[in-house]
C-alpha cells in the first residue's frame, strides 16, 4: 500500500510538470472582482493599491498594458487521505509586480477542478482576456478583468466524460481570421 509520501510524490511532480508546461506571458491588471490577492513577500503588508495612491506612491517601471507577469492554471489539491484526493476548483494563478511588490492573484472556476490550458486572447472585437479549457467539462471560457467569465463554447461528445485537453489559435481557414481549435481529451475530437 503506497503511504503518503509515495502519493504526494506521484501527484506533485505530475501536477508541477503540467503547470510548468502551461507556463505563459500575460499582461497584468492591477485588479479582479473574482480574484483573491496575496502578498508575495511576507516583508511587505498588504496594502491596498487605494491606500498606496492615496499615500502618494508612485508605480514604479511601467503601468502601461505592456507591464509583464506570469499567468499560471493548476490543479490545487486540498487534501490527501486515505479515502484520496480531494480538489479544491480550477485556478488561474497570475503572479504580477504592483508598486514595485510582487503579488499572486488568482480565480478559481467551480465548473471544473483543472484547467487543462490557459493563454492570453485577444479577440478581434472585444477586450483582451485569458481563455481557458476546463478539464472536467468540455467548456471554454473567456476570464476578463471587472467581468464575469464568459463561455465561449461547450460541447457534449458523448462517452462517459466529455472534457478538452488543448486548445490553440489559428487562421485555419485562411481568411485572416483567428480560430480556435479544440481537442477533446477522452474521444479524439479535434474541432
């Protein structure tokens, strides 16, 4: 029977490597309705971006939308026990700088337990966001700062499960227009 150390080095490693696969470039917000924020650094309290400004802080490098951060979607465990793992919801973990002090946000999506992957979009109408690909349910939503998370598309293709692995965009059709693809992780459907 493995112990507990055994299924916490079998589900971490796994979980790490996937996460450090979808490792991406995002641009940053400073705020997020949906998101809870933390502080980084333990030497540095959390203060408000508000009460920074109203202290007469200034930001330091640039606050302008090419500001740089890390955008990260993970499978969050809360526990492990003999009875097996329990999962908390998806979170879409952005790691950004504000007023020179690194902060983790992040927003969890109780449709699905993982993302299987997240990436910047942009599309051609609209607000940039992050889009993303449950891994419980086949649905792909947009996450927009100040919004609520828009669903994109959901496909049912029978079987047991229905569930997306990846997600990519692309001029498929050759019209200059973007597209997204989807392939499913249970039945093979690439769409």
């Amino acid at each position: 029977m493995p112990t507990r150390e055994d299924l916490m080095h079998r589900l971490l490693i796994p979980a790490l490597a996937g996460a450090m696969i979808t490792l991406s470039l995002s641009c940053a917000k400073n705020s997020q309705p949906q998101a809870r924020a933390q502080e980084v650094s333990t030497q540095n309290p959390t203060v408000s971006v508000s009460e920074q400004i109203d202290a007469g802080a200034q930001p330091t490098g640039s606050t302008g939308p090419k500001r740089m951060g890390l955008l990260l979607a993970m499978v969050y465990i809360k526990d492990t026990s003999r009875e097996g793992i329990s999962k908390a919801p998806a979170r879409l973990a952005v790691l950004h700088q504000q007023f020179g002090v690194w902060r983790y946000e992040y927003m969890e999506d109780y449709d699905s337990n993982v993302f299987h992957k997240a990436m910047v979009y942009a599309p051609v109408s609209g607000r940039p966001g992050v889009l993303t690909a449950g891994g419980t349910r086949a649905i792909l939503k947009l996450w927009r700062l100040g919004f609520e998370p828009k669903v994109i598309w959901e496909g049912d293709f029978g079987g047991k499960v229905s569930r997306f692995r990846d997600f990519e965009l692309a001029d498929v059709y050759g019209d200059g227009r973007t597209s997204v693809v989807v392939a499913t992780h249970d039945q093979g459907v690439v769409a």
